[in-house]
C-alpha cells in the first residue's frame, strides 16, 4: 500500500496526459493507473493497481509477451493495436505503445484510443436515432393516412353538390390531400415492401444509379467510375440499394447544379473492400465501402447533424425524405451510411458487411 502511495506522487505528471497511461511490472502486475486511465476503464485507480493489466485487454498473451520482451531487451519499446476490455461498456480499440524506463522493473504502457472509437459512437447514435425515428414515423404515418382517404372522400362528394363557384376550395383540398398522401406513402415505403433478397454485385447497382443520373444530366455533369472488381456479391435486396444509391446521388446533383451549368460538376462512384472495420456496434472482417463523392458546395452546416432525420432538408422543395429511406434500406442490410463534407468535396460513405 505504502509503494502504491509513493509511486503514485512519483508517476502524478502522468495525470495530467489525455493519453491513458498504466506502468506495470514486467509481471504485468499494475503500479500505476493514470486519471484518463481510470476515466476510460470507469473504475477507481485503487481497484486497478497490483492487478494483472494484461487482463484488461481481449487479448492478454499480446501485452505479457510485449512485457517480457521489453524486460528480456529483446526491443526498447514495442507498439501493436489491442482492444482494450471496460467493465459495463464497449470494448475500446487503442494503439498500445509498451516502453522501458530507466528502472527494470518498470514499464510504460501508454493507450492511445483509435480514431476509430470517435467514428464508432458517432455511428452508434446515429443507429440509436434512426431506431427511434422509424418507429415514429411509422406509426405517425398512420394515423395520418388514416383519415386522409376520408377528408379526400368527403371533398371529392362536396365537390359534386357545390355550385362550380366553389369547386376552387374542394380541388385545394383535394391536391393538399394527393400531396401529403404521397408524403406519407414515401413515409411507410421502406416497412411495406418486401425486403427481397438474392446475389448482389455492388457494381451493376451503381451502374444503374449512373445510367439513372445520366439520363437526368446528359450535359455538364461527369461521372467517375472507380470499383473494385475484388468485391464479391453478398446477400441483399437489389431495389432497395439502387433507391439507396439514388438517393445520395440525386442529392449530389441537385447540390451540383451550378456545377453542372457550368459544366464542370463530377460525381465519383468509389467502391474499396475494408477489413476489420466496425461499425454498428459489430466489427465485420470484411465490409464494402461504396463512396458517393461530388465536388459540389458541401452540406450546410446548419444541418449537418441531421441530414439523416425525417424531414430535415436544405434545398427549396425537398421533402428531407431521401437519405432517411437511404439509411433504412442500408440498415436492412445490417450496413450504415456516413456522411464527411465540406464545401467542394462532400463523402457519402456506404458501409456493409461481406459475407
Ligand atoms: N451531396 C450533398 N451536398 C450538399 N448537400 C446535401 C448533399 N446531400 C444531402 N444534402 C443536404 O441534405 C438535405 C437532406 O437530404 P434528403 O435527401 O434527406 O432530403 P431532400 O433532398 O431535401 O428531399 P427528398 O426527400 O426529395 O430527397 C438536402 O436537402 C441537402 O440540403
Ligand atoms: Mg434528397
């Protein structure tokens, strides 16, 4: 206890890193647990030291064979990846830097939390939202739906009884009717058909978005194909992921369009196989990447948080359904879409599990 105490003044600068920091001995035995240390574990430095640190990792043989090796001088200082076990939370993926310090039996065993972690919350709320939302919508959707055929109905019955004079309101009631019947229609799309599964090449969904998007811009946009050919075919519902890819794609566009007016708008279709990647609280080891990149002005920042909700849009006249569906069709698909923009280059970033 009285070591502990001692080693604890002697080792306090540690406190003040962001990095996590725990020496050991080459036992792997802890001596020391820095503050962000116990804040990334959620426990007590009292609880951590004269423990086993290796335990703290998925894998403990990686640290004690690293420990050994720094004791043995068989290397200085020793650097590997590791996934870093917490008590009551997600494991956490960090770049794990072992060194030797001036006295034998003391060792630095410095953490240094992937950027991937970053990306992994962020995609976790995004998830959570999403779950949230669609139940929402859907059933906000219907009871909407519901008495619309009826206020439709009923107009359409006025209609006939009324002098002509007055059909100019039954027909607003009507169209206002049609229009939020559509709304809502777009609405339920993703929980009414279907999901129908067979061999999907990721390419021949791109293809089509492309010829989609052509036939919409033959003039002043180009597109940029750039696959993998690598990628296999996985497991999926065809349909659902070209309206996906549709989706992204149509927003390039609409945000291209002074680009493409003045006849330099690009749209890239980049397709990468990635492995050992997480994503949806699941690590797959083997996922593709589908990019949807345009060189347009960029997501507005006063929406860039919530492009993925309902009804958040930025352009007059969008109904802020599109990337919604997108990401609900993707999530079928256990997948999820990302978005990293800025004005000149905006990434959406398709991700799904390989088999
Ligand atoms: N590539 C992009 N560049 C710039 N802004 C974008 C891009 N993609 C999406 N956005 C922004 O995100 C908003 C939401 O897109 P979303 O597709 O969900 O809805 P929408 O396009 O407005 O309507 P719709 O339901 O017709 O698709 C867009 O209105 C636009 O402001
Ligand atoms: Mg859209």
């Amino acid at each position: 206890m009285k070591k502990s105490t001692s080693s604890s003044s002697r080792f306090q600068t540690f406190d003040l890193l962001a990095t996590l920091v725990a020496v050991v001995h080459s036992d792997g035995a802890v001596l020391f647990a820095n503050a962000a240390l116990e804040d990334a574990l959620g426990t007590s430095r009292r609880l951590i030291v004269d423990t086993d640190f290796g335990a703290s990792f998925t894998e403990p043989q990686v640290l004690r064979n690293a420990l050994a090796g720094v004791k043995s001088n068989d290397f200085a200082a020793l650097r590997y990846d590791a996934w870093l076990k917490r008590p009551n939370r997600d494991l956490l993926p960090v770049h794990v830097i072992v060194t030797q310090t001036d006295h034998p039996d003391e060792i630095v065993v410095e953490l240094l939390p992937l950027e991937q972690q970053a990306r992994q919350e962020r995609e976790e709320r995004l998830l959570d939202q999403a779950q949230a939302t669609k139940e929402l919508i859907r059933n906000l959707a219907h009871e909407i739906k519901n008495p619309l055929g009826g206020i439709r109905g009923a107009a359409q019955l006025l209609e006939m009884e009324i002098d002509s004079q007055m059909t100019e309101y039954t027909r607003v009631i009507i169209h206002e009717a049609d229009r939020l019947q559509t709304l809502v229609d777009r609405l339920l799309a993703p929980h009414r058909r279907p999901h129908v599964v067979g061999d999907v090449n990721i390419h021949e969904v791109c293809e089509r978005v492309r010829s989609l998007i052509l036939a919409e811009f033959p003039k002043g946009l180009r597109v940029v194909r750039d696959y993998d050919t690598s990628i296999p075919e996985f497991r999926g519902d065809r349909e659902q992921l070209i309206q996906a890819v549709l989706n992204i794609a149509h927003n390039a566009c609409h945000a291209l369009a002074e680009r493409v007016a003045a006849g330099d708008a690009q749209l890239t279709f980049r397709t990468r196989v990635a492995r050992q990647t997480t994503f949806g609280k699941q690590r797959y080891k083997l996922a593709l990447e589908l990019h949807v990149i345009d060189n347009g002005p960029g997501v507005p920042d006063s929406i860039k948080d919530r492009i993925f909700y309902p009804l958040v849009s930025g352009r007059e006249g969008g109904s802020g359904l599109g990337l919604t569906l997108a990401q609900t069709f993707v999530q079928q698909h256990h997948g999820l879409i990302e978005c990293d923009s800025e004005p000149g280059r905006t990434d959406f970033k398709i991700l799904i599990p390989l088999p």
